[in-house]
C-alpha cells in the first residue's frame, strides 16, 4: 500500500481540517466497527475522507498519534473492505507519514450509487459533521435516489487530459490548497477522470471546474442569464428590461463570483418611483449569496438551459434547471441534505475561504439573514423541470405596521394601494385594501381628496392630531 512522505506544511494543513460534511479525523484506537459507521456513512452520502491517527482537536497535547507500521491498521482496512454490505467501490486507501510520529491512514470513499450496510446490519448517513442512522423508509427512499451514475461523472469526449493539465485555473486550484502532485495524479485522485473505451478521459465536473470555457467544451447551456426588470408584475415584457440581460460564462467558481457581483450591483442604490415616492430595495447580501452558490452547484447540468437570475422591482427570482434530486423535497429541504452534483460541491469546499462554506447549512443562513432584515422567508417552488426560489421584499410586519412606518418616515407625503403593494410585498391588492380601511376607520390616515371619482386614483395621508 503506498506510503506518502509529508513536508511539515503538508503535516501541519491536515492536522488544520475541520471536521464537515466531506472531512473526519479518528484516533487510531477506534473500534474498527465503531469507525465503520462513519464510512458508511460517507459512502451514503456525498464521499469524504478519512484520516485514522489524529486525536480529535480538543484533545490536551501531541494530536497525531500514528500506526508504529501498516500491519498495524489490518484490523481496520479489513473490518471497512470486507464487513461491509456491500462492499465500497473506488475507494482510495494510503498511508502519511509523519515522521516519528507514525503514519496516518488515510481512506478517500466516493459517493456510492448503493447503499451500504455496517456489518451489525446498520444504515448511515453523513450529516454536516456527524452521521446519523436512518432506517426504514428513510433507507427506501436513499435507495430511490441512488442507482445511476451522476451525470458530473460522465466523459466528455471532445476534450484532452492535456488541454486540462495546462489549465490555469488547475493550477492554480492545486498551488491554492497546497497540493504538490502531478495534475493529471491529482485529477484521477479527485474522481475528475472517468474511464471510456479504456482510457481515462475528463469528466463533466472536471470540465466544469476548470476548462477556460465549459460552456463551449459542452455543448450546452450552462451559464447564468441576470436580468433587471422594471416592474412588479409577474410577467414581463421585453420594454421592462433595464437592458439586455448579462450571460456570465467560465469555471464554476468564477461564474458564482461574477453572478453574485452582477447582482449586488443591480441592487446596490437600486430604487423605483411611485409617483412623488422613491422605494428602495434592500435585500441582505449573504442571503443572496447562499441562494445563487446552491443555484450553481445544485443545478442538473445533464439539462441544456441556463441558471437565469431575474430582479424585479420587488423580488428576486433564481431559476434552477432541474427539479429537487433524490429524495429532496420543498417540505424537508432545511432538514434533510442530497447533493446532485457531490464531486463538484467538495471540490469547491476543499478551498480556502469556499464560496460554498457552510455545508448543509446553505438555505438556513439565507433565511436567517431575510429575517434579520425584517423580510419573510425564502419561497420554493417546482415548476416544470425547474426549481425557482423567489425572496420577495416583503416584510415580516403587518401591512398596517408598514403603512404607520411609512408616514413615520415620511409625515407629509401620500400613499396609494400600488406603493403599499411594493413597500411590503403583498401582491393581492384586496388585502391592502382592507388594511387601509382599517387605518381609515381608526383615523389613521384619510383620503387626501374625498371628492376622488375612481378608487384607483384613491390617495392616503396621515391624520395628525387634532384633525
């Protein structure tokens, strides 16, 4: 079994790892079935790797505490290999050595198109950083969503090892997490080569993640379209576009960062007019981000059409082709986690300071952040053979609260239904209605002209004491 002799940089970035959703140290005294459980666990899942040798980082003192030979860790490899049910595939299997420290074991399992069993008969799966045993339906419905081969895994046939290997963007993936490898050892190591006719050639995720144009490699549609739209309606006409909307192409990366810079410079300062008013869009930027990476990295690229951005006067909407993969659904989508694309998340993951840095926990930072800025949740929807989520900007108060703020802020200007629509969000014009009655019946506000002859020129304004 190959032994791989660490620099101390390289010694000292493993003992850095975090344990995650793709990562796991474990002391060399685990019961081998007790470790079984986390790689199992990992197969289930969406891979990862483990480091067997490493005391866990609270631990007071010499953290790496390694097999004295090879021999010495049988026990284990003979416990992951042959005791579970069924056995793991194209699971990578070194040793590091730490010089007198000893070596460290460590198993790179892939994502699994089966599911995997402890030798007690056990089902796991991999959680943020934990695992969790499921069974019963729970182990149906991953079978469900297991089976054929990820599309991130599949050839593609018009492009060279070679044309990847002299990537820059490779290279500069490699010098960005330490690694000192030949390129095309690294690729095979990252499952970004897959085997055709016998020779192992790029697969999608490797094209994706570091061809200079992907989208032309491809053949397909696969960027982002952002546009800026001048209205609240739900659907547009093309004279309501600000301009013609943006196509941002390039590595996976590089398309998330640009997108998210597209957007924040839509929204930055950005305001509409109603009438004498001036209403200004606020939306918090990291909501938007964790929106736009899962956009990106969760999307079904075996689909040809674009990931499209759309910023309307009062919300936000990312469509995604492809619906919820798996077992996944619009009810369980905070608690449960299936990655579509599992080589291309942990790829992206394993840099410093990822765009996709909170694992799992995506979509609840999204709608924390909305609620710290006062707008309600995020809205989900499947539609067709997409997933579109829409942050409106509606805020968590009642139209009524937003009406009084309004006049708070703005003690002599006028209101009208449409402006209060926009202000909160609320797209049916009777519940605003019935909230202004409200106000009205309260003498709150008034007509600012009770002679008005249509209802749809009704303008309001605040009563002041002793009106």
């Amino acid at each position: 079994m190959h032994i791989q002799k660490l620099s101390a940089q390289e010694q000292n970035k493993i003992l850095l790892i975090r344990e995650d959703h793709f990562n796991d140290v474990k002391s060399k005294r685990i019961a081998p079935s007790k470790l079984q459980e986390s790689f199992v666990a990992f197969a289930n899942s969406d891979g990862g790797d483990l480091y067997i040798g490493i005391e866990d980082s609270s631990q007071k003192g010499e953290r790496v505490i390694g097999f004295e030979n090879q021999e010495e860790a049988n026990s284990i490899i003979s416990t992951l290999l042959e005791e579970t049910s069924p056995s793991v595939e194209n699971i990578l299997i070194e040793f590091l050595d730490f010089d007198e420290k000893g070596l460290v074991l460590h198993i790179n399992i892939p994502k699994s198109p089966k599911v995997h069993y402890t030798a007690s008969g056990d089902c796991h799966i991999r959680i943020n950083a934990s695992k969790k045993r499921i069974k019963g339906e729970r182990i149906t419905q991953l079978s469900y969503s297991k089976g054929a081969e990820p599309y991130e895994k599949k050839a593609v046939d018009n492009i060279e090892i070679d044309d990847i290997i002299a990537s820059t963007d490779l290279a500069k993936y490699m010098k960005r997490i330490s690694a000192t490898i030949t390129p095309e050892l690294f690729l095979k190591k990252q499952q970004l080569l897959t085997k055709k006719d016998g020779i192992k050639i790029p697969n999608v995720g490797c094209v994706l993640l570091f061809d200079e144009e992907p989208q032309a490699t491809m053949n397909t549609r696969c960027a982002v379209k952002v546009y800026r739209l001048r209205t609240t309606e739900k659907e547009y006409k093309r004279e309501q576009l600000e301009e013609m909307p943006i196509t941002i192409k390039g590595t996976l990366e590089n398309v998330i960062l640009k997108t998210i810079k597209q957007v924040e410079s839509y929204i930055e300062g950005a305001s509409f007019k109603d009438g004498e008013n001036l209403v200004k869009l606020l939306y918090p930027s990291k909501a938007l981000k964790e929106i736009l990476v899962n956009a990106v990295i969760h999307r079904d690229y075996s689909l040809n059409d674009d990931i499209h951005v759309k910023i309307f006067d009062n919300r936000i909407e990312v469509q995604s082709p492809g619906k919820l993969p798996g077992y996944m659904s619009i009810e369980n989508i905070y608690t449960e986690r299936f990655s579509r694309n599992a080589n291309i998340v942990r790829m992206l993951h394993n840099l410093p300071d990822p765009v996709n840095h909170d694992i799992g926990e995506g979509l609840d930072t999204a709608k924390n952040e909305l609620k710290k800025a006062g707008l309600i949740d995020p809205i989900f929807e499947e539609r067709d053979n997409s997933f579109i989520v829409t942050i409106k900007h509606q805020r968590i108060a009642s139209i009524e609260d937003i009406i009084l703020k309004h006049f708070e802020e703005n003690p002599n200007s006028s209101i009208t239904n449409k402006l209060v629509r926009q202000l909160s969000g609320e797209a049916d014009m009777q519940k605003v209605k019935g909230a202004l009655k409200k106000l009205r019946k309260l003498k709150l506000i008034k007509l600012e002209e009770e002679e008005v002859t249509t209802r749809f020129k009704y303008k309001y304004v605040k009563v002041f004491s002793g009106e």
